[in-house]
C-alpha cells in the first residue's frame, strides 16, 4: 500500500513539472519571436549590433580621435566595459575607432537596462580619451557575445601610447591578429572577476606593464621590455614567454606560472602555487608571504633569496650566485652551485651538488657552503672544495661525497653513529669524531659533519657529470 501511495505522489510531481516546464517553454517562444512583449515582467533581449565611434564626443564639430592622435593631443586610451571582451586590432580602414559588435541574448526583467549605453570624451587636462560602455542586463543569458574594439589603421605608428582596459568579467585580447604590429608604452589592465587576457607576439610594451585579475588565464607571448612587469593575481593560471624588465613581480594566492627567459629580476609573492622558469639573468626573490610553493628553475644567474617559507620545494637545476634558503618541511634541490650557499631547513631534504671554481672570490667568514637541517636528510656532492663547508643535522641522514684527488681536511663529529668511511679514506680505526687530513691541504679548504644522532657516509666516488 506504501509503495502505491508514494509512486501516486511521484507521478504527480512529474507531471507537475512538465506542465511547469511545457508553459515556460511557450513563454520564451513567445518572447523570442515577438521581441518586445513583456509577460509576468519579463521579455526577450537579441539583436546583431554593430557600431562605431571615431569623435572624441557626440558634439558634430568635434575633432577625430586619430587627428588628437596624430597631433600628440591624445596619449591615452580608457577603456572601461562590464563584462563585454576588450580588443585592441590592427585593420585596413582610414580612421582609429571604437567599435561596438555583439550578438548578445537573453531575457530582461522588467525595469533593468535593455541596450547599450556608452559614454566618451576627451579630457585635455590628461591628454586621454575615455570610453565606458554598459550592457544590457540579462537575467538569463542565452549568449554573450558583446566586444569593445579599438581599431587602428595599418600605418598607425605611435610608439609612446598608453592602454588602461577596465572590465567586470569581460576577456581581454592584443596584439594576436594577423595584421597587427603596434607598440605601446605602458598597459593597465583590471578585471574585477574570471578574465582570460591574452598578450599575442605582434604587440609590444615598452614602459610599464601592469595586470591584476582575480582569476582565468594571463597568456602574454608580447614583446615585453620594460623597466617593470606587475602581475597581481588570486588563481589565474599564467603563462609567459620570454621577456626583459629590470623588475617581473608576480603576486599572487595560488597561481600555476609558467614563465621563460626572464632578462632581470624576478620577485615572487605568493602563498602557494606553482612556478616554473626556465631562466632569471637577474636575482630570484621570494618574499616572505611563500609558505607552500613549488619553484622550479632552469637557471639563475644572480642570486636566490627564499627567507621564511613553511613548506616550500625549490629546485634549481644551476645557480651561478649566491642564494638563502629557509623553509620549514620543504625540500631543497641545486644540481650545480658555483657560489656561496647557505640554506636550512627544519625536516625538508636537501640534495646539492657544489660545482666551486677554484678562483671563487674568499666569502665572508671563509664559509662557502652551509646545509643545515634538524631531522631531514642532506645529499651533498664535491667536485671541488673551496673555503669551509659546514654540514648538519639533529637526526637525518648525511651523505657526503668528493671527486676523488681533492685535497682538504675532513672534520667530523657524529656521537651516536659512527660514520661509514668509503675504502679510499685512509684512517685506520674509525671513531665517532675526528679531524682527518685528505692529501695535503692548506688551512682554509674545510669539510666540517655535525651529526649527533642520525647516520653519516661518507665517500671519495664522486663522478662529476
């Protein structure tokens, strides 16, 4: 009997539903082919619209945009949209101008905006031309496809412009038409939601370039040489070719980035995320808000500074200046240091391979090498020693190795453990500590072991690749 009860209920709730369903699919027919009815308040928005500005303002006697332009009266383009796209395009045409062109649809309540509604002028205090547009507000859309395009002629030429584009969601497009190849001083851009913004290859920025969006995808392939790169940023994913500015800061919450060749100095801020660059001339500078990041590095020419992460990885495949490196759990690989390393870490791994030329400039203190961690493992190979090198930890795991024929004096301190010594070092009784004279070295080429707890190895077998 509960059974036929509960299927009676269930055949009248689909039934109620279709009948739902069937009477709202007659009002959007309804609505779609006799735009303009409104029924329970609401009607249908779709139309092409196709529209352009070339006049700094609705005034008849006002001057062209491209005449200001090519007097040096206009330095400035602002661009402002909710959430229609921004391009800037190269095209045959004779005129610069703003153009409208969208196929966007949906259903409007009552009483909310039903076209589009732009707004422009020239201010000549600031040598700027301002263009704000606003879209119909659909509450249901059925497409939204609405772009703002700021179209140049062909022989347009002005290298010293500045772009500032300003959307709500919309996306963001230069430089990736066939026929475009214009240069730009400085470029703002600001999206207050998901954007996706895309740098093509035949635009170039040559002052400033700003970018700070929430979310979505930051593509720049452009030709990039700046004095500053700013990319502000909550989880866009952000790829990056290569590019020249004395300053590339990335900040961001939690972004994938993946960047090439960086001509200058990067600095990056983030609490956790991916980074993978394929090489920095300048100095890598994490700032202490990186807690949880994965960095991957090709090459670093200046120097690594990573001051107070909690969890962090960092790799760097060859680092050619002197780095400090702090995290708490994260793991610390350098497959070849050819300067002054000083890294520490509480239970992360570290794994380096000192590649020290012999006309390395005395550090400071005489110390060249210093890995510290107080229960993690520490890797550490020698094709040359230079200077003192100071390895240690509470509880891990050490395992040192040398290129055989090097010449340096071996002191070690394990209390627990007694360490495991390879056949070529000769000493006789092996002791929980001791000072040991390999070949005949001068009093500064130092190896010092401090490991009271955990288990040393120690060989002369290493192969230098």
């Amino acid at each position: 009997m509960k059974n036929t009860v509960n299927k009676g209920i269930l055949f009248y709730i689909l039934l109620l539903c279709s009948i739902v369903t069937g009477i709202a699919s007659v009002i959007v027919a309804i609505l779609i082919f006799s735009p303009g009815t409104e029924i329970f308040g609401i009607s249908y928005y779709g139309k092409r619209v196709e529209s352009s500005v070339t006049k700094v303002s609705i005034d008849e006697n006002s001057s062209y945009i491209d005449t200001l332009v090519d007097n040096n009266m206009i330095d400035t383009f602002n661009i402002t949209t909710d959430y229609a796209n921004i391009s800037v395009i190269m095209k045959d045409i004779n005129r610069i101008q703003i153009q409208l062109d969208s196929t966007t649809s949906g259903i409007i309540k009552s009483g909310n905006q039903k076209n589009f509604v732009w707004n422009y002028n020239f201010d000549e205090s600031t040598n700027t031309f301002n263009f704000e547009i606003t879209s119909p507000d659909c509450s249901i859309f059925f497409s939204k496809n609405a772009t703002v395009k700021l179209l140049l002629p062909l022989d347009y030429n002005r290298t010293d412009m500045n772009l500032n584009l300003y959307t709500d969601s919309g996306n963001i497009s230069i430089g990736t038409e066939k026929n475009d190849n214009f240069s730009f001083s400085t470029l703002n851009i600001e999206t207050q939601k998901s954007s996706n913004i895309n740098l093509g290859n035949k635009a170039s920025f040559t002052n400033k370039v700003d970018i700070n969006s929430p979310s979505g995808t930051i593509n720049i392939n452009a030709k990039i040489s700046t004095d500053t790169l700013n990319i502000t940023s909550d989880s866009s994913k952000i790829v990056i070719g290569d590019i020249i500015s004395n300053k590339v800061k990335l900040k961001t919450e939690s972004s994938i980035v993946k960047i090439g060749t960086i001509t200058g100095n990067l600095v990056y801020d983030a609490r956790k995320g991916v980074l993978d660059v394929a090489k920095i001339t300048g100095n890598l500078t994490c700032s202490e808000e990186v807690l949880i990041s994965n960095i991957f590095v090709d090459i670093v020419v200046g120097e690594v500074l990573l001051p107070n992460s909690d969890s962090s990885d960092i790799t760097i495949n060859k680092l050619y200046s002197r780095c400090l490196i702090r995290t708490s759990t994260g793991n610390v690989t350098i497959n070849s240091a050819l300067n002054v390393i000083d890294i520490e870490t509480d239970s992360g791994k570290i794994d380096v391979v000192l590649n020290t030329p012999n006309d390395i400039t005395q550090p400071i203190n005489s110390m060249l090498s210093s890995l510290k961690t107080k229960s993690g493992s520490i890797t550490i190979k020698f094709s040359n020693i230079k200077y003192h090198n100071i390895i240690e930890t509470n509880s891990g795991t050490i395992n040192c190795s040398y290129k055989n024929g090097l010449e340096f004096t071996l002191t070690y301190n394990c209390q627990k453990n007694k360490p495991t010594l390879s056949s070529g070092i000769v000493v006789g009784e092996v002791h929980n500590s001791a000072s040991i004279k390999i070949g005949s070295p001068n009093l500064n080429d130092l190896i010092t072991i401090n490991n009271p707890n955990g288990k040393t190895n120690i060989d002369d077998q290493y192969i230098p690749a």
